[in-house]
C-alpha cells in the first residue's frame, strides 16, 4: 500500500527526468529504467520492421494498423512506455501532432523483457493493460529466444502459447502473418561467463 504522505508522481516528474532513462509513473511512483541495451533494442526493432509491412503498409498482410515504437501512453493516471504498440487504424483516427503521448489504449502492446524491466513488465505493467483493455499482450524475451502471446479473457490474460528459437508463429493478434522468430536475434550473439 502506498504511503499516504508520500507525493504521487506527475507528468512533471516524467518531463524533468533525464532523456538518457524511460520515465513512467505507475501506482504515482516514477520508475527510470535505463535506455534499453543493444540486445533489446535489436530484438523490438527487428519484430517492428517484419510486422511494419504487412500490418501497416499492407504488402502480404492485411494493413490497417498503427505500429510505434515506444509511445508514451497516459493511462488514466499511469504513464508507461511499451517497446512497441498498435492500435487498429479505425481506432486511432488521423494523428496530430498536438500531444506527445497517447491516451487512448492500444489494441496490442509488446514488452521486451530484459533483467532490469521483467519483474515490472509483467508484475505492475501488465495489470494496467488489463485495466485499459488491451487485447493482446506480448513479451519478447530476445536473451532466453521465446515469445509469449496474451489475450484477454475477461479480467486477466490468458496465455496463448509460448514460442521459441527459430519457430514459424502465427501469433494474435498478427495471426494472418507467419513470424520467423529467429529473424528477431539473427546475428546475435550472447555474452557467455
């Protein structure tokens, strides 16, 4: 339980923190968490550019999707930063640039997992998406190779499958596209003690 006399977290704080941190406010504490490493940057990158064709552009897929790399969301009085998110494009409407941040809830969220964001990822992360209605929830773990795929049923999130490695997935809610996973860490290689 959060402690009465302590000041909740604003935007402000978001603001004033330093460009080199992701600033969020979740449960009005602000959380920095330093800029992602080199493994989990390539990995979200990698996911946004196979998914970009044919969900944005429409070229073997599909299209009517925004997809953005890290949008600020302001969720009611959470403010996080997914590594990627998409909304259906009859949702969100022509974009203007008169805020830098969004408030209306994606229809997917990816989180890349990471030692330093994990625990907050999927302990007080998840919940919020919950609460706004996402959809579909991912967490891309590009250290362990596996991607885990989320829907909502109701309050919570059921777990759809676990993938892995070099798998071909068809994954919600991106189903009408094979995935080759191994696209999202070709060419990288781990640090090994």
């Amino acid at each position: 339980m959060a402690d009465p006399a302590r000041r909740r977290a604003t935007y402000d704080d978001v603001l004033l923190a330093s460009p080199l941190q992701v600033a969020e406010v979740i449960d009005g504490e602000l959380r920095l968490s330093p800029r992602p490493a080199k493994l989990h940057t390539f990995a979200a990158s990698a996911l946004g550019g196979e998914l970009f064709a044919p969900f944005r552009r429409g070229r073997g897929g599909p299209g009517g999707w925004i997809l953005l790399d890290e949008p600020e969301l302001h969720l009611r009085d959470d403010i996080v930063v997914p590594d990627l998110a998409g909304w259906r494009a009859e949702r969100i409407g022509v974009m203007t640039d008169d805020e830098p941040y969004f408030t209306l809830a994606p229809d997917w969220v990816c989180e890349v997992l990471s030692r330093s964001t994990a625990k907050s990822d999927r302990a007080q992360k998840l919940p919020i998406y919950a609460r706004e209605r996402v959809p579909y929830v991912w967490f891309l773990d590009p250290i362990v190779r596996t991607l885990e795929v989320f829907e909502l049923d109701g309050a919570t999130y059921r777990l759809l499958g676990v993938h892995r490695d070099e798998e071909r997935v068809r994954a919600r809610p991106f189903d009408a596209f094979e995935l080759e996973l191994g696209v999202l860490w070709a060419g990288v290689e781990l640090d090994r003690p």
